[in-house]
C-alpha cells in the first residue's frame, strides 16, 4: 500500500471505527482490503461515503458502481 493509501485507510478507521485499535483483528482485516483495492467492494453505503469524503478523487460518485483500485 503506498503512502496516499495508507493515510486513507487510517483515516477511514478512524472515521468508521474508531474504537478498534491497530493490529486488532478488525483492524487487519480492512488493513488487507485497502491492500488489494477492494475496500469499495467490502463497504456498505455508509462505509462507501466516508471513503468518498475522505478522498472523493479516488472513489467513484455513484455509490452502486462497480470499482476496484489498482
């Protein structure tokens, strides 16, 4: 995960699930999402607007598209 992802999916926990801590289970699991461009994909609604918010040029407006980072 490059650096740019890295301060998303930090700030993506922090947004959703700010009481898991690094290295917890939950934590590890997203961590793995992030790493393989599937973190559109694994998000509910709500997971998928605060990735918007947090990076609105990564992630696609419509909230039903299909979408894998690279």
């Amino acid at each position: 995960m490059n650096e740019k992802m890295r301060k998303i999916f930090e700030a993506f926990m922090k947004a959703r699930f700010p009481h898991d801590e690094e290295g917890s289970s939950y934590w590890e699991s997203w961590k793995k999402r992030f790493k393989r461009g599937e973190e559109w994909q694994s998000s509910d609604y709500s997971n998928r607007a605060a990735l918007k918010k947090i990076a609105p040029e990564v992630y696609p407006d419509d909230k039903d598209e299909f979408f894998l980072r690279n």
